[in-house]
C-alpha cells in the first residue's frame, strides 16, 4: 500500500488532497480524514437521540456516512469536500434514527400500568390468568385497530411526541416544517378519538 512522504496530518493538506491521497493507497489519509469528522458526526448524532437508541450506534452511522463521502466525492463538480460530507454524515445519521423509530413502534410496546406500581398490600396477589388473556387480547386488536389508521409519518410522529421532542426537533428528524408535524399530531389527536 502506497504512503505519502509527507505527513497527511498537517494541516496543509486539505480534506480534497487527502480524498485524493487516500484514493491512490495511503491509509493514514483516510485517518486523518476520520480525526477531523469524527466530530461532526458527534454532533449530528447528538441531535437524534431518543431513548432507545445508542449514541453512539448514531456517532458509527455517521462514520458510515463520512466514509461513503470519501469513496463518492467527485471533485468536478466543484463542490468543497465538507459540504458533501456534512450532507453525507447528516443524511447517514437521520437514516438511521429514523429506522430505529420505524422498529420502536409505541403502538406495540404496551407495558401495563398495573406491573409499575408496587403495593404492599397486593403482594402475592395474582390475577386470574383467563382475566389476563382476555385483556392481553383486547389491548392488541386495538393496538391493530390504532396502527391500521394511522400512516407510517403519523406513527413516526407519534413516538417523537411521546418520546418529548419538541414540533421544531421533530421537524429536523422527520425532514419536514413544524406545521406538518403539528398537523400530524392533530390527525393522530382525532384519529385516536375514533378508534375508543
């Protein structure tokens, strides 16, 4: 594997030459690139966490993202390295929070109020198993009832709302304005009234 004589650190180099330095063999190039994005894809990262998923999955993804700049950047196009790896590392990191949230469906993570509370006057006190099946049953028709009304942006929604993101964070997660997601959060609003 070919090494650049010169040190790939200095910061003569610029992100362009080390792209192109790292394209002809030189590894410690495409360090030096990961030492100074790691923290952009920090930051972007630490815009989407939410419980649930791992910052640091999200700061990987991001590396993901900054290493696809580098393979694709195409200096032609006159466009400086940062700004497409800023894109690349940004839209890397929303892709992946938002396929987390597609897997964390409130809709589907039900945890019944009744195993948070610990009474001591209850303890040792058992439901009666037909009760509980019955219940169990009923919560995962209308479960499916509420997840058949809503679209998957309204279902995405919802669990930011749920989650506490503000309608602006929510807007920069989703890629849309505050007024969609506030008129989601409305259509959500009626649509659960419904299905009582």
């Amino acid at each position: 594997m070919m090494q650049s004589h010169a040190n790939p650190r200095d910061e003569a180099f610029s992100d362009e030459m080390l792209v192109a330095l790292f394209r002809k063999g030189d590894s410690s190039a495409l360090e030096e690139l990961f030492r100074r994005y790691l923290p952009l894809a920090k930051s972007r990262a630490a815009r989407y966490r939410y419980p649930g998923v791992d910052g640091e999955d999200l700061v990987q993804e991001g590396m993901i993202g900054l290493f696809k700049a580098i393979r694709h950047f195409d200096p032609a196009r006159q466009v400086p390295f940062r700004s497409f790896a800023f894109r690349c590392v940004s839209n890397q990191v929303s892709s992946a929070a938002r396929a987390a949230l597609n897997q964390k469906d409130p809709l589907w993570d039900y945890t019944s109020l009744s195993g948070e509370y610990e009474d001591e006057s209850l303890a040792g006190c058992q439901e009666d198993p037909q009760a509980t099946l019955a219940r169990e049953e009923e919560l995962a028709a209308l479960r499916g009832r509420i997840s058949s009304l809503l679209s998957a942006f309204e279902k995405e929604t919802l669990q930011l709302y749920l989650c506490g993101y503000s309608y602006q964070d929510m807007a920069s997660l989703l890629g849309c304005t505050p007024k969609a997601v506030d008129n989601s959060i409305q259509r959500v609003r009626r649509k659960l009234k419904s299905a009582r």
